[in-house]
C-alpha cells in the first residue's frame, strides 16, 4: 500500500528522512480493526517525528500521522481517535497513562491506505463536514477542545487570549472558543494571520508581546518561551495559562515565579483528550455547524510538498490528505 513514511531521522533537516512508497498492508490482530483511509490530515507532529522527537530509529520505518478518517463497514465514515494507552491493566483517562502514545509513535500511522486502530477507536463523522474536514479533529480540534473546556474551565462572556495564530491547534481555539461565546483575543507576528484569525472569529488581534487593553481569564499557550512572560502578565489574578507545547523552547528567560503565586494563577499543562472528548468535540462541531480551517488539500502521493508548507509556516490552517475519493461530499 502506498505511505508517508519516516525511513531515517533528522533533527536539522527533517523531510531528508521522508518517504512516500510502498510499505505493508496491516495485519489484523485482536483487539484492533485494519479500516481502509479515506482522508487524513499533517500536523507539527510529523515534522517533530522526522526530527526525532518521540520517534527513535529502532522503531523505523514508521508511518506518519495521528488524523484520519475511515470507511467502517458497519458504521460507514468514522473519525479516529489516534490516543493509545500503552498500560495492559489502564483504566480511565487515557491521556494520563505515562505509556501512552499517539499512532505514529509506537503504531503506525494514518498516512497510508490502510490503518490499523484499536477497535472502538472512532466517533462518527459529522455529517456536514467532508472527510478532509473531519480529520482535522483528531488532534488539533481535539486538543483544543480539551484546553478550552476541560482544562481552563472557561465560560461564555470569558475572555481568552491565543498566543500566535495560523497552526491547526490555534485556529481550532478561535472558532471554538468564539462558537462557546467566548471573547477571543489572538496575537500574530503577521498581518495576514491576524486577519485571518479575526475572519475565524476572534474579537480583537495583536502583535505578538503587545500590551493588551485589559486582563483575560486564560492564555491558551503553545509557542513557550517566547511568549511566556506576556502569557503571565496577560491574566487576571487567579487565571488560567494552559499550555499544550512549547515550539520556541521550554526555557524562558524568567519563569514569573513570584507573578505565579502572588497572583494565584494556574498553569495547566494538557495534551491530546479522551475518546468521550473527542464525541463531546463532534456534537459541538455537529450542533454549531462548525468548519475546520483547511489550509488546502493534496493526495498521499503530494504529502511532501504540504509538510514542506507546513515546515515554512505557510499552512494557513489544517492541511488535509485525500487518501481515496468518496461520494460524501459534506
């Protein structure tokens, strides 16, 4: 079957460790289904997997990719839910569990004509949503939804502040933060970016690090020591910073430890969410109506050129894999 694959791993240049070409098929085993692809989607998880991060070269070749949706033969169209719990006697959360893994860490992946999934892994696609639209609710959509709604706990009038706009992740955080009747603030180094946000429907955008006209209740933090000081400074005493990654470094210059405890704010860390999550998520998108920000779409065979999009930073938001063609339209 044809793939995406990670065939070797470079920290400093990693699309040199891609390959598209045949690996494969998946052989069914218990406890899992083989469901054939129908549309999967990139993340900066990919390019951090080529680079090494979570990915080791004992466990190559490894096929990339955590977002898919999938042709079920019973249940027709479904969205994967890609989070593993690496624990046999795991109960609960599955986030939680210090062995889990995302598929393409200690699975294979979804950027491949066939994927296999632990059986049950899936909700239903949303019905007004084509399949390139759905996957991006595997992660991004799902990692959003759970920093918003789980983790900072916010309600509607709240106001919340994203630190840079663009990614998969952050537009997933304005157009549901904005759906929740929240008051969306964004910070960008570019225009377009900003203006694209508030197309999404943020209330209000800003430079990045630039002064903001009033506190917000929670910052929604994935760039990390770039922006960490103005996360701190941006909140309301006992606010919420939820962060999810740290693509500008995990040391900044000043931890703002005495603004932490003085100010009694939370910082909550949160990755990926639950499969009861991730239904939550759908129904939401579903009631809403909501459309992910699909930043352009190619075929499998085409996964290099958007991950070297990605890579630039020009992906404008999900960037969607079209595995086979479907009759769904959406």
């Amino acid at each position: 079957m044809l793939a995406a694959y990670a065939e070797s791993l470079h920290p400093d240049d990693p699309l040199s460790g891609l390959v598209v070409g045949e690996r494969p098929e998946p052989q069914e085993r218990p406890g899992w289904r083989v469901l054939p692809v129908v549309a999967a989607g990139l993340n900066h998880h990919d390019l951090w997997s080529l680079r090494g991060v979570g990915l080791t070269e004992d466990r190559l070749p490894m096929i990339l990719g955590c977002d898919a949706v999938a042709e079920h033969p019973e249940l027709g169209e479904v969205v994967i839910h890609p989070v593993v719990t690496g624990t046999p006697s795991w109960e609960g959360d599955p986030t939680l569990d210090p062995r889990r893994s995302l598929l393409s860490e200690q699975h294979q992946g979804t950027l491949a004509e066939l994927v296999s999934v632990p059986e049950g892994a899936w909700v239903p696609r949303p019905e007004h949503l084509s399949a390139v639209e759905a996957a991006a609710l595997c992660t991004s959509w799902l990692t959003a939804y759970r920093m918003l709604f789980t983790q900072a706990r916010v309600r509607p009038g709240d106001t919340v502040l994203v630190q840079g706009a663009g990614g998969g992740v952050s537009t997933a955080l304005v157009q549901l933060g904005a759906a929740a009747g929240l008051t969306v603030w964004v910070t960008s180094r570019s225009e377009a970016k900003r203006v694209r946000a508030q197309e999404l429907g943020a209330d209000a955008t800003f430079e990045t690090g630039e002064r903001l006209p009033g506190r917000v209740d929670a910052v929604l933090e994935s760039v990390g020591a770039a922006t960490w000081s103005h996360s701190v400074n941006s909140l309301r005493p006992g606010g919420t910073i939820v962060i999810c990654g740290a693509t500008s470094g995990d040391a900044p210059e000043k931890a703002e430890l005495t603004k932490i405890f003085f100010k009694q704010l939370r910082v909550q860390g949160s990755t990926m969410g639950t499969r009861d999550e991730l239904a939550a998520l759908a129904r939401l998108v579903s009631r809403e109506r909501l459309r992910p920000a699909v930043g352009g779409v190619v075929g499998l065979a085409d996964t290099r050129s958007a991950l070297a999009r990605m890579a630039a930073g020009e992906s404008g938001g999900q960037l969607g894999i079209q595995v086979r063609r479907t009759s769904a339209t959406g």
